[in-house]
C-alpha cells in the first residue's frame, strides 16, 4: 500500500469512526429524552468507550442543529436519573446549546426541581455558574421567575448566597430580584 493510500485509509477509518460517534451520540440523545435507563447505561458503558477521555467527548456530543447534548434533553424532561447518570460518565453541566441555554434554563423553565438540584450541586462541582444568560439575554432565574416556579427561584437566591463566588450574574441577579418580591 502506497503512502497515499494509507492516508486515504486512516482518513476513512477516522470518518467512519465519528460517523458511528454521531449516530451513537443522536442515540443517547433519545433515550435521554425517553427516561431509557438501560439505553443511557448501555451507551456510557465502559465496554463501549474504554478509554475516559472518548466516553466524556461522547456524552457532551451535542446535536449538530440545535446545540443539545443528551443532559439536555433529560433535564428538560425531568429524568433525574438520567441527569445522574449522565453527569457521572462526565456530561459538562454548564453546556450551552445553539439558543445558549444550558441544562439548568431547561430543568428551570420546566419546573423540573428535582433536576434543578442535582444539576446546582454538579455546577457547584465544577465551579461554573447557574447564572450565565442564555442568547435571549436570561438566566435560569429569569426562566423559572416567567414560569412563575417559586421552588426554582428560591434554590437558585439560596445558591448565590451560598456560593457567591459563582454567582457571576451577581448584580443582574441581585436587581431581577428586587423586581420580583
């Protein structure tokens, strides 16, 4: 085999293999979507994904339109399992989809509280902040302050005072909060 048409083949075999990622990745993306345990666990598994680097840019594969990982979609539906799951094998809690809305706006718009809790104590983790604005200029908080969640609202005042540091929105939250009480 010539020179070029062992490149021409290593390229194939990397094509193929991100093509396969891609498929796999819309995968997990469903059963997160669908509440299947078994799917997510399946799909995570180390028999799957040996090495921890590739099972951790697996689970943040996000769609190639709208921007959302598979932490996405089951915290918007409220999977809290999933959201566990999903953040053990390494999902990035702080993602942000086309529209620049993480996991937390989706868990928050939805009333998904339980969601919430578990995605505030991953982002408090990793250090990240619940409070980045999504492109329509609004926060988690902002989210759920619309949907009228007063559960919501009240963990995430709670966390910025507990956690000041990562409260990045600070004054921006500390304003919408004055506004609403």
């Amino acid at each position: 085999m010539c020179e070029r048409e062992k490149v021409l083949s290593e390229r194939s075999a990397a094509s193929a293999a991100l093509l396969r990622r891609e498929d796999l990745a819309a995968e997990l993306r469903d059963y997160a979507r669908a509440n299947d345990e078994a799917g997510v666990r399946d799909l995570l598994s180390e028999s799957v994904w040996p090495d921890p680097s590739d099972r951790i840019a697996f689970v943040n594969t996000a769609d190639e339109h709208t921007g959302n990982t598979a932490l996405h979609m089951a915290s918007a539906n409220g999977h809290t399992e999933v959201v566990r799951l999903l953040l053990e094998a390494g999902a990035d809690p702080a993602a942000q989809n086309e529209a620049g809305n993480t996991p937390l706006h989706w868990a928050s718009m939805n009333q998904q509280v339980q969601c919430v809790e578990v995605l505030l104590g991953a982002l408090r983790q990793t250090g990240a902040s619940p409070f980045v604005l999504n492109k329509s200029g609004r926060s988690a908080y902002d989210e759920a302050v619309l949907v009228g969640c007063r559960q919501v609202t009240a963990m995430l005042m709670r966390f910025a005072e507990e956690h000041p540091s990562q409260a990045s929105a600070d004054a921006y939250f500390n304003e919408t909060t004055a506004e609403t009480q």
